[in-house]
C-alpha cells in the first residue's frame, strides 16, 4: 500500500492536467484556425477581428458595460417578477385538480406561441425600452414557471396530504409543510428553465426593441459592421448564461432534489 | 328468458362503453377548449370596457377577418410556406451533421471528454446572439436564416445522440459480439436501434429551439416568413395582423409537436426504447 501510494498520487496529478487540458484543445484549436485565417487572409475587421481586438473590448469600449448592466438589471426585474408570479400562481392553481386540468391547454398554447413571438405585439402596446423588455422576460419564463409549479403541486402525493390532515393541521399546515416543498423540484427545473429562456428572449427584445443592452448593442455595432464588437458582445451573453446557470441555478436545483426530491432509495 | 342472450348483453355493454368514451372524448375537446373561451370573452371585454386605440388592440372579430383577408390574399399560406421551407432545410442539415457527431461523441469517451464543455459553451451563447455577425457577414440573406436555424437545434441533437448512443447497455453490444456478430452488425442492430429514442427527443426539442430562432430571425432578416408577417404587420400598425400571425404561429408549432413530432417520439420510445427494470 505505501509503495503505492506515490504512484496513485502523481496519477491523479496528470489526471488532473489531463482533465484540464483536454478540454481546451477544442478551444485552442478554433482560436489557432481563427488567427491562420486572420494572419493569411487579413479579412478586414467586418468580416473577422483579431482575436486581441475581441479580448480588448471590455476593456477598450465604455458603453460595453453600461449594457451589460442593462441587460441583466432587465432579466432580474424580469425574472424576479416572473418566479413570484408564477410560483404563486401555480400554488393556487395546483391546488385544485379542476383549475388546473382546466389551465392546462392554455399554459401548452402559450408555451407555444413563444415569448419571442410577442415582440412586436409588446412595442405596440409598450413601446420601444425596457418595459417592453421585461414584459417579453416575464412572458417567457411565466408559463414555464407556472406550468412547472402547478405540475409539481398535483404530483405531490395526496397520501401525505391527507395523513397531515389527519393529525389535525389546518389547509395553511398543508401548504407549508407538504405541498410547497413537495413542489419544490419542479418549482426549481420551472426556475431554471425559464432563467434560460428569459436571457434568450433579453437578447432578441433588446435586438428589436430597445435603446440600450447587450442585444441591442451588438446589433448597432453590426450598422458600423464592427465585428470585434459583436463577437465580444455574442460571447459575453454566452458566458453570462452559462455562468448563470452552472453556478446559481444547477446547484440549487441539484440541493432542492436531495432535500426535498422524492427519490425512491434504490438499495 | 332472453335477458340471458350473453351475446347481446356484451354487445350492449361494449356499446355504452363505446358511447360513454366519445362522450369522455367530447367533453374532453370542450374541457380543452374552455380556457380559451374564457380568454377570447375577456379580450373582448377589455376590448369594450377600454376601447383602446386599433393600433394597440382589436377585438378578436377582427383578428378572424384579418385571417380570411390574408388568406384570400394568398400573403399568408405562401409565408407559412416559406417559414416550413427554412424550417425543413434547416432540420435536414441539423439531422445529416447533429447526428453523425453525436454518434461520434457517444461512441468514443476520449472525444467527448474533449468536444464537450466547447460544445456546451456554443450552446450556451444563443444563436440569436450571432445574428448581428451572421448579418455582417451574409447580408440580410436566406443564409443567415438558414444559419441561425441549424446553430441552434444542432446541439440538443448532438446531445441527445450521445446520451443515447452513450446509454446503450455494453452488455447488450457484448452479447451480440459474442455470438460473432460483426461491427457494422453491431451498429445497425444493437446502436441504431438503442440509441433511437433519445434522437428522436432530440430532434424535437431542436425543431422546437430551431423555430423559435426561426421566428427571431425573420424579425431580423425579414424577407417573407411567419416572423416577417408580424413584424411587417407592426411596423404598418396592423394590429390585428399582428395577433393573426402570433396565433397561426402557435396554432403551427402546435401541430407539427403533437401531430409529428410527439407521436413518432413515443412509437420509437414504445418499439425500440429500453424499459427500465
């Protein structure tokens, strides 16, 4: 066992090289395509920046960051007013299998008709900035939400309901101790989906219908055809929406299901 | 006693069964569409307490009669057409290279451990995101349509492949090569069929991603199409054409999800899924 030790330990010290760098290949490898491309054939900066110029813009460019702020103050507004919504609406909602048997087709219908779709209904009624913008967040992620909440509630099984009933709690007792956190998985996934969906359709309103933001700033940089702006821009939504959904959002999803998922013990 | 007739007594009760289950499917039909009718009567209510301007709301009247309008004007079945073509183009190319990748991913652990989190990330950065580049670099053009379309539904595709590929039993691949069954052999009848169902979900939802960027497109790009439609209709002050589009658009995905896509999802996943357990 002592003999061994040292070997399995300067393998897991390569494995966790191995770890690392095998993944960045992929990325190396775009980034070495990409500056060959740009070295041989010196596309003009329309066409394909240079990588240090896409690097540089946080840096180089003032308005990035006021838009930047924008988009997410816009997508927490949003956001926040869609959860609340949804999950209260959803909670009522679920209660009773007749409303929400009843709901049901509507939450499909507009799921279907998806919150980019309402853009232009929103500036007609809204106008083009950020009111707009957030009432296409909170169409987005409200019937993903909702339909998530409501779904969880019904799914609950009624045997816990009704054994709590027995030993003489009252509805509210009910609510709190059973149905709200029996939920509470789904409630999650609704959460995080629609944080998904609701950065997407921050992006598209902003593109069409606002003054300032992320979406609306890479798509004014594409008039001035500077294309470092745009990549910049494109990959800072993608980090941001990765960001937001590995380090806030998977976790918390990952911690609602060990606590209060109902996984059946498989052993 | 003919009461005691067994044969007419069965036929009687498969009959008031069969009439008792239309009858569940009727009420069924008007269960669904109550909602809606409930929507419809409070649109019109607000539409008549209110009575906003008809650049901001019209009642649903006119939405109907926008809708044979369009429709005798032959504007709006040749965009839902076009919308269909791009659509279906798209599909094709996500299905010709998503799912060769995805094979790729899930048959070799070495690749995907390095294709992965680069895969990830571009999913990630939404295929609305690139549309300004897209426009700079093909003009607003059917390619950058085309483009947005297939970035976007490529990696539920690629995903959903591997996983599938990936949840493939080795045993059952074991199995068929120790009876001597050969490579191709083992691809065609234990991966292909196997990995099936969890393409077909990832088909659905990359049709279902690829519509909506789809839709974003058109608002941008414009050239014809459903997105166009609407946006079209709201830079007019056409309102009622505006919610016409939003409808025929739902009413359409609608379609495709349940009639299509959802029913081939389940025969695959009934004839060649795993059952668990």
């Amino acid at each position: 066992m002592t003999a061994l030790a040292p070997v399995g330990a300067r393998q897991t010290i390569w494995d966790r090289v191995k770890v690392v760098l095998v993944p960045a290949i992929p990325f190396l490898l775009i980034l070495a395509v990409w500056a060959s491309v740009r070295t041989i054939y010196d596309h003009p900066i329309s066409v394909l920046p240079r990588i240090i110029d896409v690097i540089e813009v946080p840096f180089r460019e003032e308005r990035y960051w006021s838009n930047v702020r924008a988009s997410i103050w816009r997508l927490v507004l949003g956001f926040t007013v869609a959860a609340t919504t949804g999950i209260f609406v959803g909670l009522i909602a679920g209660l009773s299998r007749r409303v929400a048997q009843t709901l049901n087709p509507l939450v499909t219908a507009m799921n279907a008709i998806s919150g980019i779709a309402w853009i232009p209904l929103a500036i007609a009624w809204l106008g083009v900035g950020t009111s707009m913008v957030v009432f296409i967040i909170w169409n987005a992620a409200f019937f993903l939400i909702f339909g998530n909440t409501m779904l969880g509630v019904r799914l609950t099984p009624q045997i816990l309901e009704e054994s709590l009933l027995t030993l003489g709690a009252n509805r509210w007792d009910v609510i709190r101790q059973v149905v709200f956190p029996g939920a509470l998985p789904y409630i999650m996934s609704g959460l995080r989906a629609g944080l998904g969906f609701g950065w997407r359709a921050v992006i598209a309103a902003e593109l069409v219908g606002a003054t300032s933001g992320l979406g609306q700033w890479i798509f004014e940089q594409q008039e001035f055809a500077r294309a470092d702006n745009i990549v910049a821009g494109a990959l800072t939504i993608g980090v941001i929406g990765l960001l937001m959904d590995r380090v806030l959002l998977a976790p918390l999803e990952r911690r609602t299901i060990e606590r209060w998922g109902l996984v059946e013990s498989s052993a | 006693m003919e009461s005691l007739d067994l044969g007419r007594l069965t036929e009687n009760m498969l009959a008031q069964h069969r009439r008792s289950e239309r009858n569940e499917k009727i009420f069924g039909i008007f269960r669904a569409l109550g909602p809606f009718v409930g929507l419809i009567a409070l649109w019109w209510g607000v539409h008549a307490i209110f009575d906003p301007s008809p650049t901001k709301l019209v009642a649903p009247d006119k939405v109907v009669d926008a809708f044979f309008e369009s429709v005798g004007e032959g504007v709006l079945p040749a965009y839902i057409l076009q919308s269909l073509q791009r659509l279906g183009f798209g599909v094709i190319i996500g299905v010709v290279v998503g799912i060769p990748v995805g094979w790729l991913l899930g048959l070799d652990k070495e690749i995907a451990k390095a294709a992965e989190p680069t895969l990830r990330f571009f999913n990630a950065v939404s295929g609305i995101a690139w549309l300004p580049l897209l426009v700079t670099w093909f003009g607003f053009t059917e390619r950058t349509i085309s483009s947005i379309i297939i970035y976007t539904m490529i990696f539920p595709v690629v995903f959903n492949t591997m996983v599938g590929v990936r949840t493939v039993p080795p045993v059952l691949r074991d199995a068929a090569r120790s009876m001597g069954a050969s490579w191709p052999r083992i691809i065609k009848d234990v991966y292909v069929p196997g990995s099936f169902p969890s393409v077909m979900t990832g088909l659905r939802l990359g049709i279902g991603f690829g519509w909506r960027a789809l839709i974003a497109g058109e608002f941008v790009v414009g050239g014809g199409g459903l997105g166009f439609f609407i946006f079209d209709a709201r830079t007019a002050g056409v309102i009622e054409r505006v919610m016409l589009g939003m409808i025929v658009l739902g009413v359409l995905w609608l379609m495709i999800d349940r009639l299509i896509l959802r029913p081939v999802e389940e025969y695959t996943a009934t004839k060649w899924g795993m059952v668990r357990q």
